[in-house]
C-alpha cells in the first residue's frame, strides 16, 4: 500500500470510534492427510499475515481484542499478527467461528466489551464475507459489495467502521472503511 494510501486509510480510521476488522485466515495447505480443521498455513499464507500485520500497524490499526477460529490456519495467522502487534490486544478462540456461520461473527459483535474500540475477527469463507456485507451500510459500501460478492481471498481483511460501540452493531450499521488484500498492503 503506498504511503499515501495508508495515510488515508489512517485518516479515515480516526474520524470512527469503532472499528472492527474481519480478516479470512491466510492461504493454507492442501487438506492432504490432515482434516480440514488441522490444515497449517503455507509459506504463502505465513506471508500474507505478516503483510497484513505491518500494513495494519503503518496504519495505525491495532486491535484492542481479536477473536479468531481455532483450526488451525486461522490461528496461525493470528499468532503471526501478534508477533507484530505485541501483547496490546486481548485473545479468544471460539468454535462458532469455525462452524457456527454468520451468527458466530453476529454473536461476538454483541459480546463486545464497551472498551473495545476495535475488534479483529479472523476467520473463514464464505462467512466473513457475507457477515460483512450484513453488517455494511449499503450507502458505504457500493465499491466493496463486489468483492465482498466474489468472496475474501485468503488474508484479506475488511475494515468495518460506526460511531455506535461495537456491541450495538447489527444489520446494515457499519460503514465499510476498505477492503485491503495482503498485496494492498505491500510498501
């Protein structure tokens, strides 16, 4: 992301007291003998979380709290955020983000606590990008609804944003403040 771009992606972050950031885990390895749940990143995947991680931190987009799936690509990706982000933001693992659908993502808005200004939630496919284009304002979000439409690629992160804390967050509520891929994030 050139430094222009971050800067007014920084810029618009400010002008929101609530942000919540919903990342699909990075690209991971074929299933091969593994189940899905214990699929690990691949060097690809590994890098794209690292990218993401830099970029959010240039932008000044660190996250209070980040809730994230447990299988096992999810939470390599978050452990390689961490790695960037430090011990600022409080960690939680939750099934439902796996295998509970739209409402797990729902589900963990509504638990917000109030003193969470923004909220990292990394998980799969098709889910966090129909549980974005749920929570969008239509009126904000004319430029993401197509991607949101296709789907996340593998480390892609929306940037969610409301003047409402993010415990009162529902359908339609959010403004949509970017859709970054890992090579948006690029310096």
């Amino acid at each position: 992301m050139a430094h222009s771009a971050r800067k007014q992606l920084s810029s618009r972050v400010k002008d929101y007291p609530y942000i919540v950031l919903v990342m699909r885990h990075g690209e991971a390895q074929d299933r091969g003998k593994h189940g899905d749940f214990d699929r690990e990143l691949s060097d690809k995947g590994k890098k794209q979380a690292k990218r993401v991680a830099k970029g959010l931190d240039h932008c000044n987009i660190i996250p209070d709290a980040i809730v994230c799936s447990p299988a096992k690509r999810a939470s390599q990706t978050m452990d390689r955020l961490l790695k960037r982000f430090g011990d600022k933001p409080r960690v939680d693992l939750d099934k439902d983000l796996y295998d509970g659908g739209i409402d797990a993502i729902m589900q963990q808005l509504r638990q917000a606590r109030q003193s969470t200004h923004t909220l990292m939630i990394i998980g799969h496919e098709p889910i966090v990008s129909m549980a974005c284009q749920w929570i969008a304002n239509p009126k904000t979000s004319s430029d993401a609804e197509g991607m949101l439409g296709i789907g996340l690629s593998t480390g892609s992160v929306v940037v969610l944003g409301s003047k409402q804390p993010i415990s009162q967050w529902s359908v339609r509520s959010a403004d949509v403040l970017a859709v970054l891929r890992p090579k948006d994030l690029a310096d």
